[in-house]
C-alpha cells in the first residue's frame, strides 16, 4: 500500500511538474525580432520638415528619419500606410520639439511641417499652427513590463497530490 502511495505521488508530481512548464492562457510570452521595412507599393506623399537648426535628428512616432540639412528633410510616406502621429526634432543645446501630426499627405502632396527649435537655456513654450504640445526641455523614455504572470498550475498540482496522499494514508488506518 505504501509502495502504492509513493507511485501516485510521484505521478502525480510529475504531472504537476509538466503542466507547469506549458505556458497557460494568463500567462504572457513577449518575444522581439527586428526586420528591414518592407516595401508595401502604392501612392507616395511627402512631409517636409522645415527646421531652423542643421543637425537636428527628425523622429516620426518611434521611427527615426533624418537629419535637417540646409534647414529641410523630406520624409516620403505612403498614402495608404498607417499615418504617423507625432514628430519629434532635437539638436545639442536646444530644447526637444514634440508635436501632433495632423495632416496626411495625398499621392505626390506634401505637407510642410515648421519647426523652430529653441536654444534650451530659454524657458519658452513654442506654439505652431501645426503643433499641439509644447516644446520641452528632455525627453524621456519609460520601458515598461508586462504584468506579472501566475505561476502556473504547479501550486494547485502540488497541492492535489498532497490532498490524495492524505486522504489514502487516512484510509489505510482504517
């Protein structure tokens, strides 16, 4: 009979062990692979970013897309692609610009986007036609995590074999 009860147990262990290992439906699995943009074809529009200062890197949404040189950058989009929201220009000694996108080009329209970048030791808010928020002095990035995941069902597997090996040893009192 003991001999019985070690083999469940350990069955039921192990089973408890191996459902444990399979990820759930609750549980989060995150993975990250980085791809060159494929081309996706169709009408091609273009922004055209008008700065005061050479140098200055120009960032569509999380998308990296220049540098100003003789105070322009022209940043072709697809007319059909997901429009961009925000753009963000920053230079050394300057305060970061950030603003709203709202306008999207047609097929060969383009759309001027102003921007005046202000040295950072003047604590100025910079208002644009174009623009909705203010320039700031940093801009910050937060990572984040994902929530946290339950563990599994290796508790309540555990907790099942104890709960069979009580109740066989209370029986074989008996």
């Amino acid at each position: 009979m003991k001999k019985l009860i070690l083999v469940l147990f350990v069955c039921i262990a192990m089973v408890g062990c191996v459902l444990a290992a399979v990820p759930s439906g609750n549980m989060t699995v995150s993975a990250t692979a980085t791809a060159a943009p494929q081309l996706i074809g169709g009408s091609m529009g273009t922004y055209l970013v008008q700065a005061n200062v050479n140098g200055a890197n120009v960032t569509f949404g999380s998308d990296y897309k220049g540098v100003i040189v003789n105070g322009t950058l022209a940043v072709p989009v697809y007319t059909t692609g997901t429009p961009y929201r925000t753009i963000t220009v920053q230079a050394p000694g300057y305060a970061v610009y950030t603003a709203n996108i709202t306008q999207v080009p047609g097929n060969q329209q383009t759309i001027d986007i102003p921007v005046t970048l202000i040295p950072a030791t003047q604590p100025t808010v910079v208002a644009q036609a174009s623009a909705t928020a203010p320039a700031t002095a940093a801009m910050t990035t937060t990572a984040t995590s994902p929530a946290p995941t339950t563990s599994g069902s290796l508790p309540f597997a555990a907790f099942g074999a104890f709960v069979v090996v009580g109740i066989l040893a209370v029986r074989s009192r008996r």
